[in-house]
C-alpha cells in the first residue's frame, strides 16, 4: 500500500507542478472538478469506471494548460503539452489518456485518436469524455454554476440529463449548448438526451 500512496503523491505532484507552470485558475479547475464529481458520482458504477475519477479529477486541473499558447484552440495545446511531457508518476497509457481527455474536452472530437486505443480502453475514454465534456459545458461562463438541478441517468449508449425547472435564461442557454454537444456526441456512438 505504502508504494501506490507514494505513486499517487507523485503523480499530484507533477499536476500540481504543471498547472502551476502554466497557471491554470484554480478557481475554474475547482468549479469542473465539483461539476464532474457530481456527475461521475450518479453514473460511474453503472459505467463501471469508479477507479478512473482520478483521471477525471487530474483533467479539470490541467484542462486550461494550453490557453497561453492560443486560447481558441487551446485544448489541442494542451492535448499536445500533456502527450509530450515527462510526467513522473504517470504510466504511458494514463499520460495518453489524459492528454485525449485535455485535447477533446471542447470542440471538434478527435475520433481517429481515440479509435487508435484498443477496445475497452476506447469504451473508458468514451464514458470519461462524456462526463468531462458535460462539465465543461456546465462551466462555461467561468461562473460557479448550481449543479444540483442537473440529474443523469446512462446506459451502454444512451445519457440522459434532466434539468429541474428554475432560471429559465441559465437553463436555455445551457440547453442551446447541450444541443450543440449532442451533435458532437453522436460521432462517439453516444445519444446525449436532455
């Protein structure tokens, strides 16, 4: 036990040291991480995914990483900095699968890259993205959002989220982006439902 404690302080440790680098607000890091715990917890035994909410947690500290460089498009920056780091701690898969996780939190999906991983692989990267990418639709203003009104229930292929009536404006807004993220969805075999 004492080894995999030392093998997980090292690996907060190079996260820690990376977004400090590239000074990430961890405000925003903050607000992500909350909005995908809240998810992650209604959905990840039914995903079978529980041991992977690290990486999760590790993605929303690091996803503003390549906003320096080109804030448009600064998910594939960082997608490329996290891929092509020394990550002590780190396994060459778990570096590969956070650095797709960074790279496809927003926008266009990389499809090609994530079709490179072997199966079961691809199906825990789909579910982790799923969730990632709700979160980060969720935070979008870089406000702290009420989360507690967002319910999700999942299949094999299916999400489902239910929003509870209140704030109308927040809601529709939020509904036109979930829209936009169905359609972006839809090309990893995932209906998103709202």
């Amino acid at each position: 036990m004492p080894q995999i404690e030392q093998l997980e302080g090292v690996k907060q440790r190079t996260v820690s040291s990376l977004a400090q680098l590239y000074h990430i607000d961890p405000d925003q890091a903050a607000n992500v991480t909350a909005t995908i715990d809240h998810l992650f917890s209604q959905v990840a035994s039914q995903w079978h995914i529980s041991e992977y909410q690290w990486l999760l947690h590790d993605a929303a500290k690091l996803h503003e990483i390549g906003i320096q460089i080109n804030s448009r498009a600064h998910q594939r920056h960082g997608g490329y900095i996290i891929q092509n780091s020394d990550l002590p701690g780190f396994s060459q898969l778990q570096q590969h699968l956070l650095a797709l996780l960074v790279a496809n939190q927003r926008k266009r999906i990389d499809v090609e890259g994530i079709n490179e991983l072997d199966d079961d692989e691809q199906i825990i990267l789909i579910r982790l993205l799923v969730i990632f990418r709700l979160a980060m639709v969720m935070n979008l203003g870089r406000i702290s959002n009420s989360i507690e009104p967002v319910s999700i229930t999942v299949d094999e292929q299916t999400v489902t989220l239910s929003l509870i009536q209140g704030q109308r404006l927040q809601n529709d807004l939020l509904c036109r982006d979930l829209a936009q993220e169905q359609k972006k969805l839809a090309l990893l075999g995932i209906c998103l439902r709202f």
